[in-house]
C-alpha cells in the first residue's frame, strides 16, 4: 500500500502579540519584525504600536489582525467617512497620501530589485490628484433590506453589501443620482431582476447603466426616464436580446439607450473628443489620465512620418491624442464592440490616420497584417495578467520604443524581464496614483533598445 506524505500543518500561535510598525509593503499593509516573525498586518501603518494576532505562519513570515491598536502613529488620519471599516473601498484611508505614494514606490522598486538582480531608479513622475470627488466611474450591486432596495458597495472581502448614499471618491453629479436612482429601483415593477447599476460621469452628460436579467418593461422604461430627465442623464439598459435575423436563435445580451442621446456622452482624451456608452471602460481618474497621456505623448514622440501601435487599445484613449498628433496609428483590442467604437470615432473627429483592429492578444494574432508592419513605438496598456506574448512578440519585431503601462506591478516586473533579457533597458519610469486611499497603482515604463 502507498503511503503519500501530508506536511504537517505549523501551529498558528493564538496568543496576540505588542509590535511596532516600521514600513508598508505594496499591498499598503504593516510590516513588523521580532525575534520570531516578519509580520504583516492589515490596517497597521508606521508608527503604530498594536497588539497582533497570527493568522497564518509560513517560514518566518506570519500574517497577522490588528486585536488592538495600543499607541496611533502621530501621522494616523482620523476617520472622515462614516463607511470606513464596513465599505471596502477605501482600506488605506488611514495613510497620509503623500507617505501612501511614497510607500507604493518604494514598494516597486523593492520588486524590481529583486526581479532583476539590480537596483531600479527613482522615478522620474509621479503623477497624482486629489483623494476625494476623484472617481468618475463607478459599479454599486443591488441590496434588499426589511423589502426595500439600496445601491451598495462590497464589503471588504466579502459579498455583504454596504448601503451607499454618498462616497467621498466618487464626483459630486454621481453622488447625486444616487438618492433618485434608490428611489426609482423601489418602483420598478422588475425590480428583482435588476443585477446592478454604473454609472458614468462623462465630461459630457451622466451615463447610467441598469443590467437586467430579463427585457424592460415599457412601465419601467417610462420611470427611468422620468429619472434622465430629473438628472439630464443618458440611460442605458443591458438586456438578454435574441437577434431576430441570426440563424441560430441562442440568447445574447445588448446595451439599449433608453434615455439621452449617445452624442452626450463622450470623454475628453487629451483634445480628443471620444464618444462612449454608459458601458464603456474609461480610465476612472480623469486628472491623473490627462497627465499620464502627456507622459506617453513624451516618450513615444510622434510625428508626421512615425508609425506607432497600441496594444490593448481599448476606445483609444492613447491611440486617438497620438493620431491627433499626426502620427499613423493602429490600435488592437479584443472587444470588437470597443473597437468599432473607436472606429467610429476616429472617423468623426476625421482621423484617418488611426486604424483600429480586432485581436485577442494571448492567442495566435502574429500573422496578421497589422502584426507584420514595421513600428516606430508601441504602447501597450494590458489587462492585471500582463503581456507575456505582445511583450514576447514586440521582442521578435525589435521595435526599438516599448512604452507600457501596467496598473499590476507583478506582472510588469515579468514582462520587463523578458525586454531585459532581450537587451532593452528601462530609460524612464514613473507612476500614476489613479486610486488614492488604496494599494492600487499605475505603472508607466519606457524601454528602448539601441
């Protein structure tokens, strides 16, 4: 009879034990060190002196909750939301913003290090906005409380729902739709079926978005447009749909415009008028987009007789300020409804200089004719997985300029690897803080090769 061999599991110590923070790691938790352990704690920051208590012991690293804060750091924030504690959108509130950056940063270069063998440089940006009435775009899930609906945020790990009728990130006209929308979703004889709500502060009109399990009734189609109208809103909705002219009859789902006209909805990418549709992905801090495209524009220096390529291109937030500025274009992305959306665009602001194609970037894409043309630069903005096969096949091509921009540093230390070992080096870097209160951030990295 085999025998298979079952590592014993390390006892987990339950007793709490007094450290003292000294740093934050890249996920903006505490680190503490004694005798025994390198801690991590949640919620800790430099300067506080608590009682933790080990969750989980690996080697000489434990992870660790706070059971009592015995001294605050002198630079501990005081709590301004009644929310902190129960919503999980801002969990770094308690930091100061300057030490926050300041802790990502030192946390990237900490990773890159140790990636590469070598100490990265400082960075030479660092691009950030206000902590408050920063975010442009939001998703609020639906809760039902003693038979009345709320719009709500999760719960920090967790599928709870927090009932939300302000948010100090979100912009003031978001904030504002949200009493009139838990107002109309009570009303709504489908009510049950909504899934959740987005919404879009556009630098046009408000867009919002209701995903539905089944297809609107014209009665709640009236309330919701009794609700644009308060809100001078564009309203969509995203319904299961059977297209009456496909062969096969299997059920799809489509955004329908129920309210406003999608002439009112657009960002504004660096000049560059961009319609979208409440659904659209944009980039949710819109001041910190604006300097993060006059950092790209920097590096990749289009001109008149350059041919760049963006990679992951989305609506063509980078895509369409560089075709504006002479430079022949062309953007990849796997979503076809985006990038008929771009294209569309494109023409109407008469960009004929910016082509846009369909490609899923992890499959075989390579012998594809936009893939076979030569490149002057390439900007790449991929997903938290990273590029691995773009970075592996920009390598191939040699293009001489790679400009990516990756709001995972884990993934960015790997794709950079593969140009590092390809003979690239890494010319500029910097970071753009588009969610302050959190760990999140966004990396911008200019490699080039000689």
């Amino acid at each position: 009879m085999v025998t298979f061999y079952k590592p014993v599991k390390k006892a987990v110590e339950k007793k709490a034990v007094k450290v003292t923070c000294t740093d934050l790691d890249l996920q903006g938790r505490g680190v503490a060190r004694t005798d025994k352990y390198v801690y991590f704690v949640e919620g800790l920051m430099p300067g506080d002196t608590a009682n933790v208590l080990a969750d989980l012991v690996k080697g000489k690293v434990a992870e660790a909750t706070i059971t009592k804060i015995i001294t605050p750091s002198k630079d501990r924030l005081e709590k301004d939301c009644p929310l902190i504690g129960q919503c999980g959108g801002c969990p770094l509130e308690h930091i100061p913003a300057e030490q926050l950056v300041d802790a990502k940063v030192a946390g990237i270069r900490r990773l890159f290090t140790k990636t590469f063998g070598e100490e990265l440089s400082e960075p030479s940006f660092i691009h950030k906005s206000s902590d408050k009435n920063y975010r442009r775009a939001c998703r609020f899930a639906i809760r039902g409380d003693h038979g009345k609906l709320y719009l709500g945020f999760r719960q920090e790990k967790s599928h709870n729902l927090v009932k939300v009728s302000n948010c100090l990130t979100l912009t003031k006209r978001m904030n504002d739709a949200i009493k009139p929308l838990n107002k109309v979703i009570n009303q709504m004889e489908q009510k049950g079926e909504i899934g959740h709500i987005e919404l879009l502060d556009s630098d046009g009109l408000l867009g919002i978005l209701i995903r539905i399990t089944k297809t609107l009734k014209e009665r709640d189609t009236n309330l919701l447009q009794e609700v644009g109208k308060d809100l001078n809103a564009v309203i969509s909705v995203v319904e299961p749909y059977k297209d009456p002219m496909a062969i096969t009859k299997q059920e799809t789902t489509r955004e329908r415009i129920i309210f406003g006209s999608i002439d009112e909805l657009f960002i504004v990418s660096h000049g560059v008028k961009i319609k979208c549709k409440p659904s659209s992905f944009v980039q949710v801090n819109s001041s910190v987009n604006e300097k993060m495209l006059d950092t790209v524009l920097e590096m990749v220096e289009p001109s008149a007789d350059s041919r760049i390529m963006d990679l992951f291109c989305g609506l063509g937030n980078f895509a369409m300020p560089i075709a504006k500025s002479g430079a022949k274009v062309v953007g990849v992305d796997i979503v076809s409804k985006m990038i008929e959306d771009a294209r569309n665009n494109a023409k109407e602001q008469g960009l004929d200089n910016a082509r846009f194609e369909v490609a899923d970037l992890e499959e075989l894409f390579e012998n594809q004719s936009w893939a076979k043309a030569e490149y002057d630069a390439v900007v790449m903005d991929p997903g938290r997985q990273g590029a691995k096969r773009a970075s592996l096949f920009l390598i191939k091509k040699q293009v001489k300029k790679v400009v990516l921009i990756s709001c995972n540093p884990l993934a960015a230390s790997r794709d950079c690897q593969e140009f590092i070992k390809a003979g690239y080096k890494i010319n500029r870097w910097g970071v753009c803080d588009m969610f302050p209160r959190t760990s999140h951030i966004e990396m911008v990295i200019l490699m080039t090769k000689a």
